[in-house]
C-alpha cells in the first residue's frame, strides 16, 4: 500500500514547503513502521531455517547412537557419518553466512565447526574399515567361485574323479 506524494512546483511555490516536507516525514516514517514488521519476519524465516537443519542432525546422532558403542558394524556407520558430516557442512555454511544476522554466538559457532572436524576424521576412518571389510569379502567370495568346480577350495582337498578310468 503505497502512499503518493504530489508536490507540484506552484504548491512550493505558495510557501506550502514545511507541510510537503511533513507529509513526506510521516510517508517515510509510515514506511518504515511498514518495513520493520517486514524486516522482523525474513529475520525470523532466515534464522529458522536453522531449526530443520538441526533437528535432522539429532535424527543422525540418534542413528549412530542405535549402533551401539562396541563392535560397530562400520559400513552403516560409514553412511551415517557421511550424512552427518553433509548435514554440518549446510550447518557450518548456514552460520557463516548468517551468524550476525541470527545473533548466534561465536562460542557455538566455534564448537560446530570443531565437531564438523571431528566427524570427518571419524567417517573417514570407519569409511577406510568398511572399504576394507568389503575388499576382503569380495576377494573371498571371488575366491569360492574361482575353486567351485574340482579346485582345493577353502579346505585344502582334491576330490578324486569319479566314473570309469
């Protein structure tokens, strides 16, 4: 809703000046009043785009946390890390671009880009083991297929032909 101001040069001319200058204070400061609503609500829809990005993080953590604490199989933890670390790259983005915006403090901006560390080294590492899990499931299943047919085998035996000699 836009307010037109007209001021025609016979107006000012007619000694009009200070009521056209205070028509055009209270358009601004009505547009103003206007803006702050406005500036409030994309301040509110920037920073609360934070809220899903930490809520999927919690559903990740909750992920890793159902694994267990020993023996970990390393291939799901793998994805899960993966996922994770994806989710705090969007989250360290998200913070660099709006921390003085949303006001968020830099002692929590410094403890997620630490953890964001963090999880790379960890999915790195049981990346590394689940690659190697796999490499040696596949070489031992390559390996029974290869001596399947008449071939030592896992168990060290020649079998003896059978039929007629």
């Amino acid at each position: 809703m836009a307010t037109r101001i007209r001021i025609s040069i016979a107006t000012l001319s007619k000694g009009a000046l200070p009521r056209a200058a205070l028509t055009v204070a209270l358009a601004l400061c009505g547009a103003a009043s206007m803006l702050a609503p406005t500036a409030a609500r994309a301040q509110a829809n920037v920073c609360g785009a934070v809220g899903p990005l930490l809520e999927e993080r919690r559903s990740i953590v909750q992920r890793l946390e159902a694994l267990g604490e020993e023996n970990v199989d390393p291939r799901p933890a793998c994805s899960a890390l993966r996922a994770l670390q994806e989710n705090g790259q969007k989250l360290v983005d998200f913070i660099d671009e709006n921390q003085a915006w949303c006001q968020i403090p830099n002692d929590f901006a410094q403890n997620v880009r630490q953890d964001h560390e963090r999880v790379g080294g960890m999915r790195a590492d049981a990346c590394r083991v689940a690659a190697q899990i796999n490499d040696a499931e596949r070489q031992a299943r390559e390996a029974a297929e290869s001596n399947q047919f008449g071939g030592p085998g896992l168990t060290g035996r020649f079998p003896i032909p059978q039929g007629a000699l």
